[in-house]
C-alpha cells in the first residue's frame, strides 16, 4: 500500500523535475525532452494534486493558471524606485556621458580608470517588477509610474520563463527578500505566428510586439495572458533582505545561478572604447536577434561608484540608454502599386509617404500577396505601421485601425497585367496571382536582372538600372542577348543618378574602364558551373540547392532535358512540384532556344571532369554562419561550404558541426559556445576550405 510519505516525495520530485524541464526549454533554451513527455508529467501532477489536496502548493508548475479573473487590478509601491534611464542618440553623447561619470568618481576621490561597464540590450517591451520571500514569488508589477505600479502577480505567473521559486543550491538558504526586474516581451518569429491566429479567427492584429506583450500581461482574466507567448529577460537586482552583492555583473550572476533568463550576449568591458564598439554591434545585430530592441543600456558595473553618482532627477548617473534609430514608424499609405516578377507573380507594394525609419527614410514597402493585406486588413489611405530592422526591406505590419475615417480603399488584384495587358490567373492551390505571357516586359528584365545577380552568373557591373536601360534601348529581350553586346552599346550609357543641390539631375554614365571591366565580368562569367549556370536560368521552384542537385544528377542539360517528371522527382530532395516546373520551363520552345543560344555563347552546360573528380571533403558536415566577414559575404561562405559537400543551416542544435563566426556574432555564438561546437574564426574558415579543397 502507497504511504502518504510516499506520495507526497513522488508530488514533490514531479514539481522537481517539471520545474527543471521548464527552466531548460524557457530560460537555457534547451530541451530534453519533448512536449509529449512533459505533458505526461505535468497531466501525472495534476491528477495527484486533485486526488491529494492537502499536496496542493501555490508553487506548483500546474498552478501557473487558475486565478478567477479580476475586476480591475491594485496599485502596489515598489521597495525602490523603477528609475528611467537618460538617452544618449549618439557616439558623442555617450562620450560625453562617459566624461561625466570620470570626472564624478575623480572628484569623489576614486580612481575613474577602475570602472568597468556592463552592456545589455534595451529591450523594447514591458518593465516589471518580482518580488521574491523565502524563495517564493509573492508579486509581479508593472512599473507604473516608477514609484507605484499595478499588481499583474496573477499574468506573470503564467510566463513560463518566470520561476516561481529561486533554484536554490543543496542547503542554501534563500535571501528573504529580493526584488527582480526585468522586461516582458513577445519573440518575433512568436508574435507573427499569434497575430496570424488572430486575423484567421477574425480577431484585430497587434501593431508591434510591445503593444501586444503589453497588453497581455494587463488581461484582467489570467487564462487570457496564459495563451499568449510571452518571454522575460531578466536584468536587474532591486531591492534586497539578506542578500549581498557588489557589482551589476555580480547580480547578473546570482540571478543565472537561481534560474533567472538572462540575455547571452551582455558583456562587460573595462575600456571604454569596447563599449563604444559594443553599441555599435548592438545595433547592427538587432536584424539577426528575435526580439525587438531599441537600443543597448550602458551601465557602471561597482555598486559602490552606483552609490557615489547617485541619481539626478528621475535618472540614474550610473547608467544611459544609447538608442538605436526607431525599427518601427506610423505613415500614410497612398496607394497600393504590383509590379510582376521573373516568374510572371504580381507583387503588391504599399506606396508611403516618406518617413524615418531605422535610420533610413523609405517611400516603399512590401506587402507579399493579395491575401496578406486582406488577412491584416491593409486598405489603400489608411494609416499603418511599418516596420524595418537592419538592412531588411521595410514591411506594412499592420493598420492603424483608430485613425480610420471610412475614405479608405480596399484592394484587390488587377485582371489584367500592368505590364503587358495580359489576363492574369491564379493556379489552384496558390496564393499568387500570375500572368501567364513569358514575353511580359516585366518578366524578362527580372529575369534578365536574376541571370546576372551574384549568387547566379555574377556578372560585376551590370546592376538593375543598367538591365532595364539595356531593355528599353531594345539590346536585351533575352538572356543569351548579354553576350551579344558590344562595347560601343554601353560606353556612355546612364546607369544612375545623382542631384545637385539646386535640385538639377546629374546622370552618371558608363566610362571606357568600366565598361572594360563589364565585358571582362562577361567573360569570366562563361567559366561558371553548370549547377550555376541552371540556376541563372530562373525556373521556378529551382534555388542554388536544388540546381546542385539536379546537376550532379544528371550531368549534363541533355539529360534533363530528356528527363521525365517521374525521373526528376526521383531525385533526393527534389519533389514533383519541381519536377512539373522543370519539365514545363524545357517544354517551351523560347526556353529552349534561350539555352541554345547560351550554349553557343560558351556557358557551362554539363559537369566539367575536374569538378566530377572533385572531392567532397565536408560532406555530412553542418555549417552555422553568424556575425560579418570582412573578406567574403554569405553567400560566398555558404557556397564555399555546399562546393565541398557541406551544408548550412539557419540555427545552431545538436546536429551542428561549426560555427563560422564573423565580426559582431549574434546569439548563435553562446549557443554553440553552450553546445560545445566547435568555433571557427573568419581566418579558420578560410584556411579550411582552402586545406581541404
């Protein structure tokens, strides 16, 4: 017969046990165990904690949800002020920050060249508040005012990331009180995924991830904030009872040793200059993070400098946000303009007025297809919020519903298209609407446009401008037209430009060198593989992976050619979607003359024996490239890899071999730091393709 001891000791090691699987999946990001298994656990709990309720703890994992809904929340002051923090916008603002701070510890009679700083991403979500006694979470609260906030206790437990008590080492007695902030926010890849659920149910989308997180964690019905995806990261150390610390980088480390999210990638640094870099990289990494940031927190690492800098105002001296250009801007949205693609696709595009927006001013954005804007309910004269990070092409996230006035236009995509007059069709099972004429303008120039692009042929020189001046002269209705042309067709030709401050344009035109150079490209450019060359072709559905694999299947253009569906399909990692496309891009004549005409140019058309001898030394081998390299772009590294048999993944997991990691890594780097991967440095990289080549 099971004893009562002996349950409660099963009760008690379950609670264990899901806690530790929670602080792997939500805080490490390490799982080991799938959402199966927990469930088994977690269902296993539960029926024990209904069946023995006198076992019932406020602490337990199956306790996250289950307040009633309230009818309004309280208001709660915290131990300490939740300060604000003063902004540098620039370089010499931080500079001068910095300058302040020395000459504050030299008058106090400290030494200014003992101070470290500690920098950390500004996360663009909500500040809170955990209160923590005995171990146990007792209150959450929203900043407030930064003296008095509101009780969301209920909301934030529910935040799986958020231990509701401390990871306490064997006989460790936690402080009494402890006070921990942090900032709750929605991940990216998170919160596209919830607001594609709430448009599918006809529910308004969220403008941003901050509006969205924001609003969650204030849901007067906990059940509610439960189904949200939410985050913390964890950044601070407030108020104290029996705990100790002496330095921000300190408190970082208590709070990871007591189960804490804290974010990977805070370093801190004595030189003053590795900060100045540090921002920097910040700002070029919140493209590759998955989370919204607005900019890096510098902060005065010693406690004791923290005490002598004191406060002015609502500010602490002893730290500043350097903020990064806006990610994110509300305009007007003009009209709704469709260009057509190389494979005949219209592509709808909002039409702005100009606006700032991560640092750049744009007048453009994408909006992807017809059932995007439906689904955000996008309409020709609304006000919407666009959003860019990095150097991504700016995107409509959604309308600004409350600044409606019922002027506003829905959109639909045109019958006929805009560049050719032909009628459009939409193929069953697609979301895009197409035209079907392959002599379409529009079709070819972006096909033309694709042909010389870096990843395809590579031809130096000849960018988009110049493709669709060479279109309009009437030099280029086809591939195979580039290798027809000559010298005197591009010497003087416009291929940008510019405007003087009166306003005058200044055409900028092709020079002898350049055009020497362009036919030198041109000429080079006959030297690319086959699987280059079938890529440059720009059929549908064949990327630079599938082309590999179709050419080092059938060798040569002949055989694929000849090649059934059936044969095509049959080949590892290509379908019979492609195979279609394959097989209906050879089955017209135009294609067909295209390759002849490309053959005779002198293109690669069949596997050269040297590359069929080629070994491939990385096979089997996975790739995780991060950060910036200064002697190749991506694209180049990427192909370097695949050429010897290697291939790249987007993240870093188990099956990682490598990380390649460049100049400003992003959080890739921890993690394969944190995996044992090996690491290797820009110079690592280049000196092992070329050793095993």
């Amino acid at each position: 017969m099971v004893t009562p001891s002996e349950i409660s000791k099963q009760v008690e090691e379950l609670r264990q046990e899901l806690d530790r699987h929670n602080h792997l999946y939500y805080v490490l990001d390490q799982p080991e165990i799938s959402d199966a298994d927990y469930d088994r656990l977690f269902a296993e709990l539960k029926q024990l904690e209904q069946k023995y309720p006198e076992l019932q703890s406020p602490d337990s994992p199956t306790r996250r949800v289950g307040a009633e809904p309230l009818e309004s929340f309280t208001q709660v002051r915290h131990p300490l002020p939740m300060l604000s923090l003063a902004n540098a916008r620039n370089e010499q603002e931080l500079e001068d920050w910095h300058n302040r701070v020395d000459k504050l510890i030299v008058d106090a009679g400290l030494k200014s060249e003992s101070a470290a700083f500690v920098v950390e991403p500004k996360i663009d979500g909500l500040a809170i508040s955990l209160i923590y006694e005995n171990g146990s979470l007792v209150r959450g609260s929203t900043r407030g005012n930064g003296e008095i906030g509101e009780d969301i206790t209920a909301n934030l437990r529910t935040i799986h990331a958020i231990p509701l008590t401390l990871r306490l080492e064997a006989g460790e007695e936690p402080p009494a009180v402890v006070e921990v902030r942090g900032e709750v926010y929605l991940p990216l890849a998170a919160f596209q995924r919830y607001n594609q659920e709430r448009a599918a149910v006809g529910e308004p989308t969220f403008a941003n991830p901050r509006n969205a997180a924001a609003g969650s964690v204030r849901q007067l019905d906990p059940r509610i904030a439960a189904r949200r995806p939410l985050s913390i990261w964890c950044y601070q150390v407030g108020y104290t009872e029996g705990l100790e610390l002496n330095s921000h980088s300190q408190a970082l480390d208590w709070l990871i040793a007591h189960g804490f999210k804290i974010n990977p990638l805070i370093e801190r640094y004595e030189d003053f200059t590795e900060v100045i870099e540090a921002c920097r990289a910040w700002e070029q990494r919140r493209a590759e993070v998955d989370y919204d940031i607005d900019g890096a927190v510098v902060k005065v690492d010693s406690y004791a400098m923290h005490n002598t800098l004191g406060v002015v105002g609502r500010d602490p001296r002893w730290a500043v946000a350097y903020k990064f250009a806006p990610s994110t801007a509300v305009t007007h949205l003009l009209t709704i303009g469709v260009n057509v693609g190389r494979t005949g696709a219209l592509n709808p595009y909002a039409v702005m007025e100009p606006v700032e927006v991560g640092g750049v001013t744009v007048s453009q954005a994408t909006l992807h297809n017809e059932d995007d804007i439906r689904r955000k309910d996008i309409r020709e004269g609304d006000w919407v919020v666009i959003q860019r990070a990095g150097d991504v092409i700016p995107q409509v996230v959604g309308p600004v519903i409350q600044k409606r006035t019922g002027s506003e236009r829905e959109f639909r995509l045109p019958d006929i298209c805009p560049s050719c007059g032909s009628h459009t069709v939409r193929p069953e099972g697609e979301v895009v609407v197409r035209c079907p004429n392959r002599s379409c303008p529009s079709q070819i120039v972006e096909s033309i446009k694709h042909f010389v692009s870096k990843g395809a042929m590579d031809i130096e020189g000849v960018g988009e401008r110049l493709v669709e001046n060479l279109y309009k002269l009437g030099l280029l209705r086809n591939l195979a037209d580039i290798y027809a042309l000559k010298e005197n067709d591009l010497v003087g030709l416009e291929v940008s430009h510019s405007v003087n401050k009166q306003g005058k344009r200044l055409p900028q035109r092709l020079q002898e060198t350049s055009v020497a150079n362009i036919f030198k490209a041109l000429q080079d450019s006959r030297e690319r593989l086959f699987h280059r060359v079938l890529f440059a072709l720009g059929i549908r559905h064949v990327g630079s992976i599938n082309a590999q694999l179709l050419a080092g299947h059938f060798r040569n253009i002949d055989e694929l050619m000849a090649a059934s569906p059936e044969e095509i399909s049959a080949v590892d990692g290509i379908g019979p979607v492609i195979a279609e496309a394959v097989r209906d891009y050879f089955a017209e004549a135009h294609n067909l003359e295209t390759v002849k005409r490309l053959r005779e140019a002198g293109l690669q058309f069949e596997v050269v024996a040297d590359e069929e001898e080629t070994p491939k030394p990385l096979a089997g081998k996975t790739f995780v490239l991060t950060g910036t390299m200064a002697s190749l772009g991506r694209a180049e590294a990427k192909e370097k890899i695949e050429a010897l048999g290697g291939k790249v993944s987007g993240s870093v997991g188990k099956g990682t071999d490598f990380l390649v990691a460049g100049e400003n890594p992003g959080s890739k780097l921890r993690k394969a730091e944190e995996l044992g991967k090996k690491i290797l440095s820009e110079a690592d990289f280049l000196s092992l393709v070329s050793r095993v080549r």
